[in-house]
C-alpha cells in the first residue's frame, strides 16, 4: 500500500489538536462552578475523545500504520468504512 506521508501527518496533526482541545474541555470541567457547565465541558470532552479515536483508527484503516496514540481508540474497526 502507498503511504501518503503528507495525509498521514496532516491527519496526526489532527488527532494531537483534538487530544489537546479535549484536555483543555476536562480542565475547564474541573474548574466550572456550576454543574451544567461541567457536563457541558465533559460532554465536549468525551467527543474530543471519540473524534481522535475515528481518526486514529481510520488512519490504521486507510493506510496501515500506526497514528498517534495519544489515546486508545476504542471504536469498531467499522466506524472509518
């Protein structure tokens, strides 16, 4: 298979600002004062998570490599088809 180096890296780029922005929701769910602001935050969380692991595993899926594993994908292998 052909690798795409410049997707491949576009694409963990991705995966690490998504893992980023979804650290920086979890922070500011502990700093909230009010509780719908802390299921707000840990809602966007948890998509931030989900997001990187689609992408995480529709780079193995693609192209047969390993992307960035900042965090496990979790995922069917069926979510990138």
């Amino acid at each position: 298979m052909i690798h795409n180096d410049h997707d491949i890296k576009t694409l963990n780029s991705l995966i690490e600002t998504t893992l980023d922005s979804s650290d920086g929701y979890a922070e500011a769910a502990k700093d909230a004062k009010s509780a719908p602001l802390v299921s707000l935050f840990t809602a966007r969380a948890t998509e931030r998570r989900e997001t990187a692991s689609t992408l995480q595993r529709c780079v193995r899926a693609r192209w047969a490599v390993n992307p960035r594993m900042t965090a496990p994908c979790s995922l069917p292998p069926t979510a990138c088809s």
